[in-house]
C-alpha cells in the first residue's frame, strides 16, 4: 500500500485542536485539505505527522508549539502610551482587535490609553492537537 513521502501531493481531513480541545480549524464537512509534503506552505509538524501514513489511515498527534506556529516572544510586542484615546474614539478604549499587514495579523490591544501591539502569530507559544485522516495520495 502506498505511504506518504516528501514530495507527495495528498488530502487529508483534519481537526484542529487546543489542548483544551477548542477546534481551532477543521475541515469536517468540507473538502479534504491539498498539500504537497516538503513545500514548507504548513506547519512543520503537520507535514511531518503525515509522512509514512498511508490511505484511509487516521492519527492523533500532538505537535508542540516549536513545530506550529512557534513560541511566543516578548521581543515581538510593543507597548505605546498615548495621552488620549487613540484615533481621537473613545470607542476603541478597552477593546481587542487585530489589524493585518504584509507579515500577517497582529493582535491589538488599547487598554486606558495604552496600546499593546502583538507582532506574534495568534497561536504562537500553543501546542496544537490534530485528528488527521489521509484519504488521497495524488
């Protein structure tokens, strides 16, 4: 029976978890996800759990966050003062959003005046848990 390897194009179905078992991404429902292994276009870890499988297996794995989306560093926050609400809103005091730019979406928080920027990915620092099923080797 044929197994992954690097270089394959496969499709697989998958959930995403936290460890506290939020889904953060699945594609139950949908169609199966379309990847080639060793393209570098998905998690490490992912693409790793996938070599070797082959059709119509399943695996849970667990993928630390080195191997995700990376640990969270202090060096990619930045903290701002400002003497009145920012944009002149009073709206947006105490309120979280995420704005997006060229190198991805970055958190943003505005707390009484201060202004915390988060340059890390949103799942940076968090170890991930995948169901993953292969249903193809194309």
């Amino acid at each position: 029976m044929p197994r992954a390897k690097r270089g394959s194009t496969v499709k697989v179905h998958y959930t995403g978890m936290l460890s506290n078992g939020k889904i953060i991404d699945t594609t139950a429902g949908k169609e199966p996800f379309r990847f080639t292994i060793g393209q570098g276009k998905i998690i490490p870890g992912f693409e790793e759990a996938v070599i070797g499988m082959s059709l119509g297996e399943k695996k849970t794995v667990t993928i630390p966050a080195e191997k995700a989306h990376g640990e969270w560093k202090e060096q990619r926050v930045i903290h701002l003062n400002q003497e009145r609400p920012p944009l002149g809103s009073e709206e947006s005091v105490d309120q979280k959003f995420t704005i997006e730019s060229g190198e991805g979406e970055y958190s943003v928080t505005i707390v009484d005046g201060h202004i915390t920027v988060d340059r890390n990915p949103q799942l940076a620092g968090k170890e991930l848990i995948y169901d993953i099923e292969l249903v193809e080797i194309v």
